[in-house]
C-alpha cells in the first residue's frame, strides 16, 4: 500500500453475467477531497458499497489505511 488512505487496484464487480466494475483503479490521499460522478448506471454506488465494505469484489484488490 502506498500512503493513500484508501486505494483500488483492478477492481471488478460482476452481478451473474452483469458487469458492473471493470478494472477500477482509484485512491483518495490523506487530505483529498474526492468526488464520485457519472451517468446513472455507471457504477457509482456499487464502486462506494465495495469501499465501505457491504460487497467484496468479484477482482482486485482494495486496500484501506486504518
């Protein structure tokens, strides 16, 4: 792990045949400010569920500074 707080590494969530992730890579470093958009569908609340640990990855990794 690097010094972010938390950070994604080819990340990949799949519901059945549904792709949901595809090989996200992402970090928020210690006083960052970040914020999640995009198009309804794009995997904006499936990507912060694995990050708040509701959901594991189907891939990747995801590493958290505690």
């Amino acid at each position: 792990m690097t010094g972010n707080l938390i950070e994604t590494r080819g990340v990949t969530k799949r519901y059945g045949n549904l792709e949901a992730l595809r090989g996200v890579d992402f970090h928020v470093a210690q006083n960052e400010i970040v914020g999640l958009l995009g198009d309804n569908g794009a995997g904006k609340s499936t990507l912060v569920k694995l990050l708040s640990g509701i959901n594991p990855p189907t891939s990747g990794e995801i590493w958290a500074l505690l």
